[in-house]
C-alpha cells in the first residue's frame, strides 16, 4: 500500500473516533435524543471496508453504525443535526443515532433491530444481481447477530442464488453485557459460511492493512460471480455498549489490554516505522480533522428543531397518519 492510500485510511479511522469523542460529550450534556452506541476501536473495519465502495455499491448498518456512515462518505454535521434531533439532520431529526440513512452514498440504512439488515443487504444485492450492475453490498453486523434466523436464512439465499453481498461481521466479543464464549459455541464464527458452500474468512478487525486487503479479494469475488462472503473481523468496543454503560461485565484489565491493540496506534506505529512520519506530523493531522468534527457538530446545534406540525410526515400511509394525528389532537382537547 501506498503512502497516501494509508494516509488516507488513517485519516478516516481518526475522523470517526474524534465524532464519536464529541458524540460522547454532547451525550454528557443531555444534547442527544435517545440512546447513542459508539464504534470506538473498531475504526479499521469501516474504513478499510467502505475504502473499496462506491457510491453506487450499498451498505446495510447496526445500532453501532456511526463509523460505516462516515466511511461511506457521510456530511458530519447532517449527522451531528440527527442525533441532536434538529430538521437538517439525514432522518430529518426523526430517526436519531441509530436509524441514520443516507441513500446518496448508498447507505440503506442504520438499524436498531439485531441483524436487520442482513436480509435487506440480500435484498440490494438481488436487486443489483438483475439489473446486471457490477456493483455489490456490503452487511454489518455484530457477533450477536450471528445467532439470528435472518442470519441464517440471509446467507442461505444469497449462497443459493450466489448475490455480490460481503456479509462483515464486527466480532467484537460482546452482544450488550454477553461475552460471545456464552452465546456461540464456535471459536470463530466464520466457519458457519462452509454450512451453506461460501467462503468464510477471519480477520484481525484492528489492523487496517489486513481488513482493506482482506476485503479487496471479497470484492473481487462478489463482483466476477463467485457469490457471497463472510469476513468475521475480530476487533473489540473500547467504549460501552452505549454511553451510561457502567460495563461491570468485564474488568478494566481487559480493556486496556485491547487498548494496546488500538487500530488507530497501530496505523501510527506504520506510518511512523514504514513512512517516516513523525509525531509531529499525526498531531497536526489529528488536529485538523478535530477541528472539522468541532465545526460540525457546532453548526448542527444552530439548526432549528422539527416542527410538530411535520410530526406525522414522512410515514408510509399519510392519509392514515393525518387521521391518526387529528384523532390524537381532539382526544387532547385541541381540536
């Protein structure tokens, strides 16, 4: 891999970790709406993925999708505004954090339902497979995830009909406060994929050189026809499950212990020992995109709040809706 190609990796993997840094400091300040899940260590997955992606190829995402939105190539503040519930946000400050869709860049979607997104990923990629594109998906999803039938059912039919779908499981040891050794009695979970005749491979979901290398012979094989795969990147949330989280679940030793495999120090300690940059050099680019992350998130707070008049906009059947809402209205005794 080039220098820039790496400097640009880095850069992603740095901009996700400094939004979900404020992310967690407008959470402390009571600005978010709604439960705010952060991908904090598990930078590399999203960038080294998504670095391979189009905006004419999709993603499906998780409750944890702060970093795939980024990486697909997300407006900062559009999402700052839906998590602090304003009108300019991507779901109009509707969905908040984690049902942030952004169709431009191919994002179908972030999904508070485990393993949602997995059969709509199957879904696109069916869709994709008719329209003869080129082009292919990509699923996020947690270890949890895992163990759901749409899991199951999901990999089934894409093997089957061998759809250009890259199912990315962010094994990340735990679903909520469960270790994964309690939930699944398999060392690594992508030895499921031989249970329905596609390829399975485990990565090391901390080092950005082996998930973008790794997920270039995915593409590779989804794209010529090949069928799907199944990439388990084995990485860990340095944060809680959500912010609040008292994680007495697991002990600080071993956190830190995965603290040291930080994909972000480790993405330094190359560029610093294979390119010769410095210190210097990171903290200016540190900097600088804090900076940018700072901004956005400044000019999402100025943004107006959604309207109560556009409460029921936005809904499947508005003809129900506007009934259901004047129904509503008059049983409060304002109509």
């Amino acid at each position: 891999m080039n220098k820039e190609k790496l400097l640009d990796l880095y850069r992603m993997m740095v901009q996700i970790r400094e939004f979900e840094n404020e992310c967690i400091e407008l959470a402390k300040s009571n600005a978010t709406r709604a439960a705010v899940h952060t991908y904090i260590g598990e930078e590399a997955i999203a960038a080294g993925v998504c670095a391979h992606m189009s905006n004419q190829d999709y993603i499906t995402s998780t409750h944890r999708g702060h970093g795939h939105c980024i990486a697909k190539g997300a407006d900062l503040e559009k999402m700052f505004a839906e998590l602090l519930g304003r009108e300019g946000g991507y779901c109009k400050g509707k969905g908040g954090s984690m049902h942030i869709a952004d169709l431009a860049t191919g994002n179908l979607g972030a999904n508070g339902i485990v393993g949602g997104g997995i059969p709509l990923a199957v879904g696109a990629a069916l869709g994709i497979q008719l329209d003869n594109k080129k082009n292919f998906v990509v699923s996020f999803f947690g270890d949890g995830a895992a163990n759901e039938g749409s899991f199951h059912e999901a990999l089934n039919m894409a093997s089957i009909w061998s759809l250009p779908v890259i199912f990315v499981c962010e094994n990340n040891e735990y679903g909520i406060s469960t270790h994964v050794s309690k939930s699944t009695n398999i060392q690594n979970i992508a030895i499921r994929a031989m249970s329905y005749g596609i390829k399975g491979v485990v990565v090391d979901g901390n080092n950005i050189l082996e998930v973008y290398e790794e997920t270039r012979k995915a593409v590779d094989d989804v794209v010529s026809g090949q069928g799907p795969v199944l990439l388990e990147m084995k990485t860990y949330r340095m944060s809680g499950h959500y912010f609040g989280d008292n994680q007495n679940y697991r002990t600080k030793d071993e956190v830190n212990q995965w603290k040291e495999k930080d994909p972000i120090l480790r993405c330094e300690q190359i560029l610093q020992k294979e390119y010769d940059l410095t210190e210097e050099d990171l903290l200016t680019i540190r900097k600088n995109i804090r900076t940018e992350v700072l901004a956005a998130s400044e000019k999402a707070k100025l943004q107006p709040e959604p309207m109560i008049e556009d409460l029921t906009g936005d809904l499947f059947d508005q003809k129900f809706a506007d009934i259901e809402w004047k129904s509503f209205v008059k049983a409060q005794g304002k109509g």
